[in-house]
C-alpha cells in the first residue's frame, strides 16, 4: 500500500513539471507553432464546410419565433403599397379631370354657353343607337331632351333620354346621327354623318361648293337645327373625287368617343351665333423664304367673359 501510494506521488510530480514546462514554452509562443499550425492545417478546412453546412440552419431555427410578426410587417408593407398606388391613381384622375374642367369652361366662355358640367358613367349601346352614353345628371339638374353636350374638345352629342338622375346621349359618332354643319370662313352648310370608331363623312348642301383638306367645321347654322351653332365638330382630311351629285368630304372629329369623362350639357345657348369663334387658332401658315406673312385677327382668341357653370362632375 505504501509502494503504491509512493509511485502515485512521483508520478503526480512528474505530471506537474511537464505541465509547468508546456505552460512555458507556450508563453513564449514559439513551443507549439508548428503544431498548432499543422491542426490548422489539417481541420481547418473541415471547419469551414461545417460552418457553411449548418450556418444557414442555424439562422433559420432562430427566425422561426419571428416568422409571424415578419408576416405581418410584410402585410402591412403591402397595404401600405396598394394604398400609395391607389391615391397615385385617384390624384392622376383628378389632375385630368381638372384640365378638362378647365377646357371646359373656356369653350362655354367662347360660345357664351351656359353648361352644366357632368361625367360619363356608361358607354354602349341602347335605343336602337350603336354609339350612346350615360351621364350622372338627369332631369333634377335641369337636363332635358335634344339638349347638346360637348367637351372642350368640341361636340359630343345630344340628349335622347332623361331620368331624374341620369341621362342618356346619342353620341354624334353614332352611323346614324346627323348633325347640321358649316363650314369656318365660307360659311356653307352640310349634314355630318357619324362613323363610329372613323371618320365622319360630309356632305355639302351646295354641289358647286368648294371643300379642302383642312377646313374646319361648326355646328349651325344658328336657330335651325338641333344642336346649339358654333360648336366644333373636326376638320376635313380627304375630299370626295367629284361626280354628279354635291361634293362629299372625310372628316377627323375633335372629340375621341371612347375617351369620354367629363362632359358638359348646354342648358342655355348663346343669344346670337359665335360663328367660328368657339373653334381653335388655326395653325400658323408657312411662308416662303425671304417674304413675310401679314398679321391677321383670328376669331375667338381675345379673352372672352367665361359662362358661368354649374354642378360638377360626380
């Protein structure tokens, strides 16, 4: 017992100096270089792939109590999204409906119309019309049948049906409309026929009038016909090749029929015809070089007193 317990002594010693040895030459930092270095060299590698083995599994076992308040942020970034999309829309919408106010109103100021702004809320067929449309105002606002409504563009149509609410316009695109026409500066009159998505087609009364490409057209003439005068209509681009009955002519409409928003219903007419002075300034003529073009007045363009309003689109 005493042998044993003697070797143990000595064999702790021992242990205790080689320890105290190891501890020295570390300390120094030179004992093990190499043998730290050949670890690192040896497992190194197989350390790495773990990490990138089992890294990723890691971050993903740690999210998983924050996976459902991350659904809700990404919801609620969501929403907030679709509601900056939505007030996009509604302030684009607005913008334009502003500017065709503003048309508008500078149309019935040139032809001393009264109107009575409204918006488009239907456009199809009905009453035996292939080309009609719904407005928001009907007969509480003082709309009745046969009335004319435009744009700022020009002539739209006419009253066809009034309910206390809404209204019903046969559109002057429509193959069976026909609005009494005249044309700026000569003054001759003609029936407009609608095309539908085309063009509309003229027909002058006088068979020895003259028709160009670039004459414009008004509603008229004043007192005789269905619609108030003076509202545009559109501009010839092609003239018929001749024959023996009156001279016929293509016209491009002012207004795009499927494009109708805001529109405005003439409650009152002007008291005397503003023969062409509703139309815009023709486009400048061009000159040949080294002579000058004379100054000339166009009908309509000094500042009218702009007719009063009322309602708004709805």
């Amino acid at each position: 017992m005493k042998r044993s317990t003697r070797r143990q002594r000595v064999a702790l010693v021992v242990l205790l100096l080689v320890a105290a040895v190891f501890v020295t030459l570390d300390a120094k930092g030179n004992g093990f270089g190499g043998v730290r270095s050949g670890a690192q060299a040896v497992f190194g590698p197989v350390q790495r792939g773990l990490s990138a083995v089992f890294s990723p599994v890691g971050r993903l076992l740690g999210a998983i109590p924050h996976l459902a308040t991350s659904r809700r942020d990404i919801e609620e970034l969501r929403r907030q999204n679709d509601d900056l999309r939505r007030q996009l829309a509604e302030r684009a919408l607005h913008a334009d409906r502003t500017g065709q106010l503003h048309d508008l109103t500078l149309l019935a100021g040139l032809g001393r119309y009264r109107v009575l702004p409204a918006a488009v809320v239907g456009l199809g067929p009905s009453l035996g019309f292939e080309w009609t449309a719904t407005i928001d105002a009907g007969s509480t606002d003082g709309v009745k049948p046969d009335m004319t409504v435009l744009t700022g563009a020009g002539l739209v149509g006419r009253v066809k049906q009034v309910s206390a609410a809404t209204s019903l316009i046969v559109l002057a695109g429509d193959p069976a409309a026909t609005v009494g026409a005249r044309m700026a500066g000569t003054g001759e009159l003609g029936l407009v026929t609608g095309g539908g998505t085309g063009s509309m087609s003229l027909t002058l009364l006088n068979p020895n009038a003259v028709v160009r490409p670039g004459d414009r057209l008004v509603t008229g003439p004043y007192g005789q016909s269905t619609y108030v005068a003076g509202v545009p209509i559109g501009e010839v681009i092609g003239v018929g090749t001749g024959g023996a009955g009156p001279p016929t002519a293509t016209v491009r409409p002012y207004v795009q029929f499927t494009r109708l928003d805001v529109v405005g219903v003439v409650l009152v007419g002007p008291r005397t015809d503003p023969r062409d002075s509703v139309l815009p300034p023709p486009p400048p003529a061009t000159s040949a070089p080294g002579t000058s073009t004379p100054a000339t007045s166009t009908p309509g363009t000094s500042a009218p007193t702009v007719a009063s309003t009322t309602g708004s689109p709805r």
